[in-house]
C-alpha cells in the first residue's frame, strides 16, 4: 500500500447571512485583516465572498461567502477553533466577548486546553483555546471558573487533568502518536 501524500490544515469557508455584519465581527473582535473581497458566479448563483487572515504568509484562513438561507433549522458547523498564543490572550477575549453579541460564552477545560466557547452573530460556534503540557482522554469537557486567578485556574486545570483517565506530558503522547504515524 502506498502512503497518503502530505497535507496540513490551510482555511475554513463558511456560507453566512449577514457578510457585512460577519466581516465587521471577524475584522473587528477577532482580529483578522480582509485580504481580499468580491463577487464571483457560482452554480448557486453569484455570491459575494470575504476573504480573512491573521497570518501575512496565509492569503485567506477563513473565507466568507453569501447565501446562506437565514432560516436553516440546524448549523451543520460543529466548532471553528482558533489557538491563541498564551492564556492572557484567551483571558482577555473571554473579557470583550462580554460587551459582544454573541450567546453561549462557555469556558471549558479539555484537559489538554483550556478554552472559551461562543456563537458568533449568526449561531456558529467559536472555539479560542491554549494547549495545556497534558494529554488526557478525549472528550472531556469540565465548566471554568474564569474568576480563579491564572495561577489559581492552571492548578485547578491540571488537578483536573490528573483525575482523568490516561494522563499523561503531552510531549510523551505526541512522540508515541508519531511513531503511528509514521507506520501508515
């Protein structure tokens, strides 16, 4: 059997209601710049598209396009996740989310990372996270007390983490995950 060629995550493209209104949450208290915008004909019909990223070697890591029915009885998006760079990062949008209209702020431990949760304007849930030094089963969702200070709240996560099943550093599972990988 033949290995599968090498790929890595690039973007995520979401239809959306609103695209101005999205484009102004993105841009605005998410911190990504517009890269590019436009019209484009699809078999859909022509929608307009917004192209977003935090990243100059990045063209686009979300792309936004029009057409979405604004009367969709499921979000079939499960998360989109960002990874911040340090946990006062996460601290202080869990901080401006508050002022936001966004529903379901929700502050989680994974055991592996600590998380905010919450829906955008138009119901998609957002995920902006910190990896933890741990591994522990997945899922696992345990509530956060965002009022514990950070040293307060990391003991706490990493008591947390201890009580759960295959606990273990990350470093140890990521070297045994890449020896499976290898063998594929």
């Amino acid at each position: 059997m033949t290995s599968v060629p090498r790929l890595s995550f690039s973007h995520v493209g979401i239809f959306v209601t609103d695209l101005a209104r999205m484009g102004d949450f993105y841009t605005r208290v998410l911190g990504f710049t517009v890269t590019d915008r436009g019209d484009l004909e699809t078999p859909r019909g022509r929608l307009q598209f917004v192209f977003l990223s935090r990243d100059p070697r990045e063209h686009h890591q979300v792309v936004m396009a029009s057409g979405r029915p604004p009367d969709l009885p499921f979000n079939p998006i499960n998360q989109i996740s960002f990874r911040m760079a340090d946990f006062a990062g996460v601290r202080e949008m869990y901080r401006r989310l508050q002022h936001e209209p966004v529903t379901e702020i929700s502050p989680v431990s994974h055991g592996n990372a600590l998380s905010v949760y919450f829906r955008d304007p138009e119901g998609n849930r957002l995920e902006l996270f910190v990896d933890t030094p741990w591994y522990v089963k997945q899922p696992l969702r345990i509530p956060m007390d965002m009022k514990r200070s950070d040293l307060e709240l990391w003991a706490w996560a990493e008591a947390e983490a201890r009580k759960q099943p295959g606990f273990k550093p990350v470093e140890e599972w990521r070297s045994a995950l890449s020896r499976q990988m290898e063998q594929r």
